[in-house]
C-alpha cells in the first residue's frame, strides 16, 4: 500500500492536535489530515496564517506558543470543551544558527531549547491525561536526523534534537502501560519555506542549502509519512521513521550535481 493509496477507515472521527501549522511540515500535515477525514486543531503563534488555513482546510485554528504554559492551558482546555483529541503531533519546532561551539550564541542554543524540548514537554504533559483517557492515544514527534548524528556547526540544534529524540524513546517506555503509541519521524533534507530561511537569516545562504540536490524532501512528502504512521491501526507503532531524499544518504553524505 503507497502511503497515497492509505486512507481512514469509513466511519472514523479521529482527532489530531497539529502544532507548528502556520507553515512547513506543520501545514503541510493538517492538509493532508483533514483531505482525509480528521478533525485537527491547527496551533501556532501566527493567527493570521491559520485563520487562512482554517478558512482553506476546514482545520479548527488556535493561536499559541506552545512554550508559554498559559496558552498550553488555554488550548487543552478548548480541545476538552470541543470533545478532545486522540491525537498529538508535535512539529513545532527549527534551528537558529550555524556557529561551532567556540562561537556559540546563547540566545540562539536557548530558543533552540524552548521550543524544541520544552514546548514538546510542556504540550504534551498537558495532553497525556487525555490520550491516556481515550485509550487509544497517540504521540508523534517530529525530531531530525540531526537529532541521530552530529554534525560541524549544528551543535545546538543537535544538542536540542538529540534531547527530544532522548524523551521520545523515554515517553514510549513510560506509556506503553496507558496504550499511548509514541512515534518518532526524524527527517533529513527538505526544502521547505522557511526552515534554512529561518536559521542562517539570508536568503542567499539559505538558497545555498538546497543548491544542486536534486529532488530534495518536500514539507508534502513528510506530511504524508507522518498521516501514513498515525492512521495506521492503533496496535502498529512505527517507533522511529528516519525519512531523506534519495541524494542525502547520511548528515555528511550530499549529492550535489553542478548547474
């Protein structure tokens, strides 16, 4: 079965709270949600893009940072009042910088951090009583391969990857006894809008990042891996799914054809 061809069962009301949905992967995967059949709460800090996904999609929009715990409170609180979720995926997230150690910036290792762990912590402390009620729940973080393997000048995105990757696995081991399915999809190469834009702050460099890959990972294509894993029977758990494009075979191993 193509991850295409896969489609919810007739009859099923699944609900999937999306975060990071104002653009990329995030987006990407409350599109390919709802084309087949959920209810998802789209979350992010831009309210004028998710009134326009909600508007596109149908997607219930909900402004939030999830690194602040009011608005975490104020969320869970609206997916209760609106009949609750099954479903958490966290993909909120990105990079800031590309220093080596030697010339890191706090600022940037500590928004890394914020918004990759905690956020991912804070929401999903908040959403397990729920999951764990539901009896069927499902957890899926968005990690990275650069939460697997090191890499020069990616010290504190690893760092703040590879500590969600770390409470990934440790979340599987402590749910299991609730059902709560825990999956980890950890992406490789993808051109998206905004990820490299984001992280080098120039589009000449950003541009740089994706020169000469050809067919690099779209935020699509991600999208598609992620509603492959959590539509899937409840029973299956897809505990790690590394995903890249065919040119990236490893962090260090690039293919890059000349223009």
């Amino acid at each position: 079965m193509t991850l295409a061809a896969h489609s919810i069962p007739a009859g099923h009301n699944k609900t999937a709270v999306v975060t990071g949905a104002s653009t990329g992967i995030g987006e990407a995967t409350v599109r390919a949600l709802v084309s087949t059949g959920w209810k998802v709460f789209a979350v992010a800090r831009r309210a004028d893009r998710l009134g326009a996904l909600g508007a596109e999609t149908g997607a219930v929009p909900f402004p939030a940072d999830i690194t602040d715990d009011d608005d975490v409170a104020a969320l869970l609180a609206a997916v209760t009042q609106a009949g609750g979720a099954d479903t958490l995926i966290n993909i909120a997230g990105g990079a800031r910088g590309a220093d080596t150690i030697a010339n890191a910036d706090t600022e940037d290792w500590e928004w890394m951090y914020q918004v990759n762990v905690l956020g991912t912590m804070k929401i999903t402390r908040a959403f397990l009583p729920m999951l764990r009620e539901n009896g069927e729940g499902t957890v899926l973080n968005l990690t990275s391969t650069a939460g697997l393997s090191a890499y020069e000048g990616g010290a504190g995105y690893n760092a703040a990857k590879f500590a969600q990757h770390a409470m990934t696995n440790a979340l599987r081991l402590e749910e299991v006894g609730n059902n709560v399915r825990v999956i980890e999809v950890a992406p490789g190469l993808v051109h998206t809008e905004e990820f490299a834009l984001n992280r080098l702050g120039d589009k000449d460099a950003a541009a740089k990042v994706y020169a000469g890959v050809e067919k690099p990972l779209t935020a699509g294509d991600v999208a598609d891996v992620v509603k492959y894993a959590v539509s899937l029977p409840h029973h299956i758990n897809l505990d790690q799914i590394v995903v890249r494009p065919v040119a990236q075979a490893a962090n260090h191993k690039l293919v890059r054809k000349e223009s």
